[in-house]
C-alpha cells in the first residue's frame, strides 16, 4: 500500500521506517529540513535500537522517502498523522497546534476514498472535532494510537502487543478498519488482538494506559516515602506485592520516579482534559502522582547530601546517566538531569555521563560537565549517584573496579538496580530509594 506519515519526530520516523520494512511505499512528511536531511541520507536523527538499520534498509529499497512537501501525500491512500502534542506553555493541557497544522495542510490533497489515521496522543473528544473537516474530503477519519516503549519501538511497531482502531459507525468505518488490518497485515496474520471501537474510546485508551502505568510507578515510590522512615525495604515489599497476579511485578520498581515525552505530559493533559469535560474529580489522583513522582528527585538530591555530611558544595559527584531511560537518548523531563542540575545549583562539582544523550544533555544543559568516557567520569569522585539503568551501570560496573577511580566510597542507587551487598562488601556506603 501506500502510505504517508505526516510527523517525522520521534513517533513518526519510527512508524514511517517500521511501515516500509513490512513491504509498504512510505513518504514521511516533515517542515524540520534538517530532519528530512537526515533521515533522506537514511540516518535516525535520534538514538532508538534497531531503527537506523531498517531506515538505511528502506531508503535503499526506494520503498521509503522523505520530503518537506505535503503534495507528496497525494499519492497516497493512508496518511497517519504522528506530529507532537507538547504540553501548552503555562498549563496543563495539551497543545494541538500541530495536529491542526497536519490535518489542514493534509486536507488539499485528500481523494475519495482516502483514510486519515492519527497516532498522536491527543485529549478525548478531538477526533470528534477534526472528522467533518476530513470527510468532507470523501475520506474517513480513524484514530490508531500508538503503544511504543522508547528502546523498542521498533519491535513494538513491527510486532506490537495490540492494535485500536477508533473508527465512525456504519460501512465508512467497516472499511477503514479493514484497511488498517491490510496495514498491519503481518500482526494481525499472526493473531495479533486488533481491537475496533469508537473514535473516543481510541483516545481514551492510550491516555489511559499512560495513567494507568504512571499511577503504578508512583504508588511503589509512595511505599519507596514510607519505606525510609519506618525501616522497610521496597525492594522486598515490590517482590513479595508482584507475585500477586492482580498486581504483577512489572513497573514496580522505585527509584527518581518516570520522565520522558510521554508520561508526564499525558497525564497532566488527561487532568486538564477531564477539567474540561466537569469531570476533574475522576482523575484527581494524577496530580498526586505527578507529585510523588517529582519528589522522588529531591529524595534522590537528598541522599547524596546526607551521605556527605550535609553539603555538597564543592564535592566532585559523578552522575550514571543523561537520558530518561536506558536504550534512548531522550532527555526530555529526564529525572537523571534534574537531579544534576539540582546537585550543580547546590555547589557540587557535577561530571554527567551517558552512552547516548550527552549531545542531547550539553544542548539543553551547557552548565553541567559532561564526560563521555565512564570511567574518566568517575575518577576522583566523592560521591556517585545512578540515575539511567544502563547496563554499563548496573551490570558492567563493579564495585571493586570503580573503587580504584573514585575518591569516596559512596554510592546512591537512584533506580535500586545494584547489587547492594556487592557494593557493601567491597567497602563502598550503599544508599538505595526506599532501602535500609
């Protein structure tokens, strides 16, 4: 088939390349020309596993291009629209500026027939507003929205847990969601759940399984607040809480909380969202989480000061991570860098250290040192604080051998993902989130 993808950031690369390489002819549509640049010359503008390698593959294809003029999409029959939805300067809700832009620039070059399918996570009810602009085109407006984990969404795209189709009533929408399953055929051979339902429910269900999600995150680090000052041990709470199958283990793992493009701002547009529609009082709990998760930073902040005696002015703190999470070099609302940039406002001498996002980190961030080399990092520290789980970290770094580098002896786990009783035995202070 042919396919447009309006949006070539981060959702719309990724969904652009995944399509080409099921056997799709894909345009992505951009107005960053130094983005189409890039990704024309089959170089990923961002670090995501997997992608650069199926992007080189469709650009040589001739299955896959990019360009800077929405006439492009003409000769296509869907067009996915996967631009950002940022949250709004000064507030909480949403910004469509850019999902407008698309479905306007689009309209021109709509035919009968045509399926207009947006991926963008945008508030309930917005859907319901774009459709009669789009049908009176003679093509159908559907929401498909996006389920990706930065780090694999790649795989998620290509062989995701799920499929939604938010399509309208009668034959227009019967044939729209037999169209998707045309897109996404090899999922959907495989017995991938393909999921149809009203365009609001479409909606509904990413900024639900967001909050739902963040909601599971903050309530472990909650527990992680109550932990400290009674003496528990999160870790073992999560463990012995996980093996309950109405619970499960997974996102149950505390630490300096969540961070990323998605989940902060999903869940501050769904509370504005439902202030809207006179219904704040249903998700009133997200501003809690929210909360929680912010706090969980300043802990973090804490324990390196109380582990230096009460300041840490002047004191050489290295700091294990830039991104928001492993596997990404995404530092968007990363909690690894605010915690930085909190320690360097205190009068530390800060070293950050990341195997993908410090280019990122140094745009965003120039007063903070940045050392690409994870030993150089470290040597002569006071102090050294995990922050990003990459591997390098957690499971490559020995205590023994990080011990010849440093300064101190004191390490804080701001993600608990390190053997404390190594890090003990070889002589280091283990400071854990929510650990004794």
């Amino acid at each position: 088939m042919r396919l447009s993808v309006i949006g070539c950031g981060y959702l719309g690369a990724v969904h652009a390349a995944a399509m080409a390489s099921i056997g799709h002819d894909v345009v992505g549509i951009d107005v960053d020309t130094r983005k189409i640049e890039s990704l024309s010359k089959g170089e990923a503008p961002f670090f995501e596993p997997g992608l650069q390698e199926i992007l080189a593959a469709g650009i040589e294809s001739g299955r896959l291009r990019f360009t800077t003029e929405m006439a492009a999409a003409k000769d296509a029959s869907v067009h996915f629209i996967g631009v950002g939805t940022p949250q709004q300067a000064g507030g909480y809700a949403a910004d469509m500026t850019y999902v407008n832009a698309a479905v306007d620039g689009l309209l021109p070059y709509l035919d009968d027939g045509d399926i207009v399918a947006g991926k963008s996570t945008v508030p309930v009810g917005t859907a319901a507003g774009l459709a009669p602009r789009v049908e009176a085109t003679g093509a159908t407006l559907v929401w498909n929205p996006e389920f990706l984990r930065e780090g694999w969404a790649v795989q998620d795209t290509v062989d995701p847990d799920r499929l939604v189709a938010g399509v309208p009533s009668g034959t227009a929408g019967e044939r729209a969601a037999d169209i998707l399953r045309e897109v996404y055929h090899p999922a959907v051979g495989k017995g991938t759940p393909f999921i149809v339902t009203d365009l609001a429910t479409a909606e509904l269900v990413k900024v639900a399984a967001n909050a739902f999600l963040a909601t599971k995150i903050s309530f472990i680090n909650a527990m992680a607040e109550i932990a400290e000052v009674t003496g528990a041990d999160v870790t073992q709470l999560a463990e012995a809480i996980g093996h309950d199958a109405r619970i499960g283990r997974r996102f149950l793992g505390a630490g300096i909380g969540f961070g990323g493009g998605c989940l902060p701002k999903d869940i501050r547009a769904f509370s504005a969202r439902a202030e809207e529609l006179g219904r704040g009082e249903s998700v009133a709990f997200l501003r809690e989480i929210d909360a929680i998760n912010l706090r969980r930073r300043d802990r973090a902040v804490e324990l390196v000061v109380e582990a230096l005696a009460g300041t840490v002015f002047k004191k050489n703190i290295t700091v294990l991570g830039a991104a928001f999470k492993p596997h990404s070099d995404d530092i968007r609302d990363s909690p690894a860098l605010d915690v930085a940039v909190k320690l360097h406002g205190l009068g530390a001498h800060v070293a950050v250290t990341d195997p993908e996002a410090i280019a990122n980190a140094q745009r965003v961030h120039p007063q903070l040192t940045y050392v690409e080399d994870r030993d150089e990092a470290l040597r002569a520290a006071d102090a050294i604080i995990v922050v990003t789980e990459w591997d390098e970290y957690r499971r490559e770094l020995s205590p023994e051998h990080a011990a010849t580098l440093t300064a101190g002896r004191i390490v804080v786990d701001g993600r608990n993902c390190l053997d404390a009783a190594a890090w003990r035995a070889a002589g280091w202070t283990y400071y854990g989130m929510g650990r004794p």
